[in-house]
C-alpha cells in the first residue's frame, strides 16, 4: 500500500490531521467546497439494488445542503460560491456531488455533468463525487481514472459500519466484501478516497465502532467522515424512533467513542469531520449535534487531556 506517513499536520490544539491544515499545507489557502445537485436518484431508493433506501437517509439524499437540482450547475455552483465568500474573502474550490448516489447514472451523463463542473471556474481544484461502493461500474471506474489525470477526482463512499448485521438492520444493501473491493478498483486508478462512517447505529457497542476503524486502517484510504447518529423528519429511522424510542449516544459518550477511534486511526489518514449535520428545523435527535464546535473541542480537550495523538493506538499495536 503507497501511504504517507507522518503528514505533520498535528498541533498542540488538534492531535489529529485535520483537513483545514491539510488543505492550508498543499494550496496554502482556503478551499471550499461547493455542493452541487446532479439531480441523481439512489440505487438503494429505486430498486436497482433495493428500496426504501438507508433508514436514517433524508428525502434530500443525504445531501441537505446541497444546491437545487432544478437550477443549472453553474447557477448553483455561483449561489454556493458567493454564501461562502460571505465568510472568507478568498479561497480555491472543490466541485461536489453530494446528494444521492453521484454515480448512479449512465456514463454518457456522468461526463457531461462532471466535465461541466470542471470547467465552472478557474479556481476549481478538484471533482469530489459523493457515492455507494456498489454503484461503480468499470467504465466509470476507467473514465474517473482518466479524468484524474487531469483533475485531482476524490470519491466520498458510504459506509457506515463494517458489521453486516447492522448494514442488514439500516437497508444498506451492499456488503464489505463490495466495498473493500471498490476501494481497491479506486486505488488502482489513484483516485482518492475518502470513507463515511456513522457511530451510534443501533445496536453497536464502542468496540464494534473500533473495528470499523480498525478494518479502515488495513485499506488505501486517504480520508475518513465520521458522523454521529442524527435521526431527522422524514427518514425511516425517525419514525422507528418516535414509535418506540430508545437511547441514543449521549454527548459524552460519542466523544469517549471517538477519541479512541482516532487513537486507533492510521496516522496518514485526513479526518474530513467529526461531527454530523442536519438542517435544524428536521432534527429529531440527538439535540446537541447542533452544537459542532462543542462537539469537536470537548473531542480536542479530551485528547489533550490523554496525551493522545491520532494513531497512537495503532502505532503501539503495530511495534509491539
Ligand atoms: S446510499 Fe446514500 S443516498 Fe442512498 S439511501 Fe443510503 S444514504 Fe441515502
């Protein structure tokens, strides 16, 4: 596996590769990115592969802040592009396809999409595409590698947790035998990959997050999302909760968790997020996911706290 080890990016505040200082050290400015609708479907909603989708997944494809699938891509990609110089005054951007199964599409539209965003700005940097790792066939495989080698391609793939009972339990509908492989096909093509996760899923003790982490590490992953539960309006998974409540992780126990996952995470790997996110008006719980910043200090101050850095755990499990 071709890794770099050791990026450097780790500071006093945050003891993990934070993506800010990811992006900081290769562009050396801001990058933002610009979250646009393809107007995909999900193979996992329109019975290709099943129905009914994930159960905690939104009527928005989980891509709820994503641009309207109704506007033009280069009228989303300049309402996006100006909400977000309404916070920093320059920056480099990243196109991406978020909402639905990017992918999920014949490739003759695929290219016309991503070729259009390209080209969208001369400040675009990047093609990040939001996807499932079943919805990747070989000639998209194959055109995404060559695209690549033009512009830096990065794949968002979901998956969640590595236990297939809980995978069956939330309608995932593919397996991790499906989704290592898909990783591989990307790696080949040298495109980047980075690896959505969810803690707190029904069911799922701490260990059990762990190894989902622990099962990253021995793949050519370069970047990882971690979320927390969040059941909102409207998701299978809301309605099952409101019906019969039970407990969801509390504050203090999603950073218990999630400490030690980073502990375990391999040292080269960027943590795109820490935290979930929702529109507030279709949060049913857990409340204080609203709350990001507080989630992600009280996630530094106990690493502080430990004296623990991101891959200490597998470093010392590796040399010992
Ligand atoms: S694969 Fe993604 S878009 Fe499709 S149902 Fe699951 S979370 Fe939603």
């Amino acid at each position: 596996m071709n890794v770099v080890k050791n990026m450097n990016l780790m500071n006093h505040e945050k003891h993990y590769n934070t993506l800010h200082h990811y992006y900081l050290h290769k562009y050396r400015q801001k990058v933002f990115k610009i979250s646009l609708n393809g107007g995909f479907t999900c193979p996992n909603i329109d019975g290709t592969v099943a129905t009914g989708g994930c159960t905690f997944c939104s009527y928005m494809g989980s891509g709820d802040f994503a641009g309207n699938k109704l506007e033009p891509l280069a009228v989303q990609f300049e309402k996006i592009k100006q909400m977000m110089h309404n916070k920093w005054e320059e920056g480099l951007y990243i196109a991406y396809f978020q909402a639905n199964t990017n992918t999920h599409a014949p490739l003759k539209r695929l290219k016309e999409l991503y070729e259009e965003a390209i080209t969208l700005d001369k400040n675009i940097i990047m093609l990040s595409i939001g996807t499932r790792p079943d919805s990747l066939p070989s000639d998209v495989v194959e055109y995404l590698g060559e695209l690549n080698q033009r512009m830096p391609v990065q794949i968002e793939l979901g998956l969640q947790t590595i236990h297939e009972t809980t995978s069956e339990l939330i309608n995932r509908a593919h397996d991790l035998a499906c989704f290592d492989d898909a990783v591989q096909r990307l790696r080949e093509k040298r495109i980047e990959v980075v690896v959505h996760i969810i803690n707190g899923l029904p069911f799922e003790t701490k260990d059990m997050m762990i190894e989902t982490v622990k099962h990253l590490n021995t793949l050519d992953i370069q970047g990882i999302k971690i979320h927390m539960l969040h059941l909102m309006e409207k998701t299978k998974m809301g309605y099952q909760y409101k019906k019969n409540p039970w407990k969801l992780m509390t504050l203090e126990e999603y950073v218990d968790v999630t400490v030690d996952q980073i502990g375990w995470l391999r040292k080269d790997i960027i943590i795109h997020r820490l935290t979930g996110d929702s529109p507030s008006s279709m949060l049913i719980a857990p409340h204080w996911t609203r709350k990001k910043f507080v989630v992600t200090n009280e996630i530094d101050k106990k690493m502080r706290k430990l004296d623990l850095w991101q891959g200490d755990y597998d470093e010392k499990e590796r040399t010992s």
